[in-house]
C-alpha cells in the first residue's frame, strides 16, 4: 500500500544530479548497471551536480559514456535504496586528456573516478574497485553478496594517500597525518552492490604552497 502522508513538514533542499556518469568497462560485454567501477558508472554521489569535473580513465574505444539515474535530492549512503528520483536533462563538455599530458598532474595514473568542485577533490573508493576482474567468473552475482563498507575505506585510504604522495609531494607519513585531521571520509553509498566510500581534501589547504 502506498502512503504519501509521510513527512508533511519536512523540506528537503534540492541537489540535482546523476546518479549514473561513466564509461565503459573493458573486462565484459554486457555490464550489470547497478554496481560502479573504476570506470564510474551508478557511483550515486550528489556531489556530482551542477559546474563539478569528473575524470575518468578510458578503459574502451571511444570511451562510451553513459548517464542516468537522476536525482532531485540524495543523502550520503542513499540508505533505503532510492533518492528523491526525477527526470533531468543535462549539459555535459567532454574533453579527451592525453596520458602523455598528465605526468605531474593530479590525473597522472588515474584509475577510479575523480571528482573535481571549485573548492575540493573527491576521491571515489570502492569495496571492490576492479570488481570485474577481481572476483571471477561470478562477479556480477558475487559483488552483492561480498561488499564491504570495511573493503570501501580501505580502498579510500589507499587512493588518498596515493593522491596526496604524488599529487602533493607528502612522505607516508606525512599523508597519513594529513588524512587523520583533515580529510572526510564518508559512505557514498551501501545500495548499489559494489559499497562506496569518498575521501574529501579541500583545496584550501594547499593555498599556500
């Protein structure tokens, strides 16, 4: 029975955006939509919205992006498995970065999906990132059942402090530190079979280098 009574005093502020932005994956075919990848894919962050940059690695020819999924509002976690869903339209502009170009780049050696706004970089982990060739035969059946928010943050951590070595020139250590006071981890999602958890660093805190 449908109840449509609920929440009568609530407002809920609008974050539009896709659900699913991404390319495809070169490990099969014919792809289950639900889980993302490193490719991207249904990654289901709000952040991904209005004037943000998402970069991916190219994993096929001609990349083949696709779109969906979208959202008149979400929280993190997308708990009970649906956001407030709406039809959007969007505007996207694509550009090809060459490999050869990205060496001391924040995109050199890039393989999950990054996001970029105006005042942070957003790193997308994943429970299993490659979960296509990690898990075998039975992938797109076992990734349900073998997600982990434990295996995201493990693969958040990893990416971050990745990210900040190269892109920042920080020892371990030094990023490790880094992370611990200022970097925010939280669950993207834990609906879309392959669990997701972000790392946040803000720009900011580079202003002086």
């Amino acid at each position: 029975k449908e109840n449509h009574g609920i929440l009568k005093n609530v407002r809920i502020p609008i974050r539009p955006h896709f659900g699913v932005l991404g390319l495809a994956p070169s490990e099969a075919d014919i792809v289950d939509s639900i889980p993302p990848h490193w490719v991207g894919g249904n990654i289901d962050d709000w952040r991904i919205g209005k004037g943000a940059t998402m970069y991916y690695p190219v994993a096929v020819p001609g990349a083949l992006l696709s779109a969906g999924d979208s959202h008149a509002a979400q929280g993190d976690s997308e708990l009970c498995g649906t956001a407030i869903e709406c039809s959007l339209t969007g505007t996207f502009q694509l550009i090809l970065r060459r490999k050869d170009t990205l060496p001391g780049t924040a995109l050199a050696g890039l393989e999950y999906p990054l996001l970029e706004t105006q005042d942070e970089w957003v790193l997308h982990g994943f429970s299993y990132p490659k979960y296509l060739a990690e898990l075998g035969a039975n992938a797109q059946s076992d990734i349900y059942a073998k997600s982990s928010v434990d295996l995201a943050l493990k693969d958040a951590f990893r990416k971050m402090r990745h990210f900040l070595m190269t892109t920042k020139g920080l020892t371990e250590d030094e990023a490790i530190s880094l992370m611990s006071v200022a970097v925010d981890f939280g669950v993207t999602q834990v609906v879309d079979g392959n669990w997701g958890v972000h790392a946040i660093i803000k720009k900011a805190l580079f202003a002086g280098a």
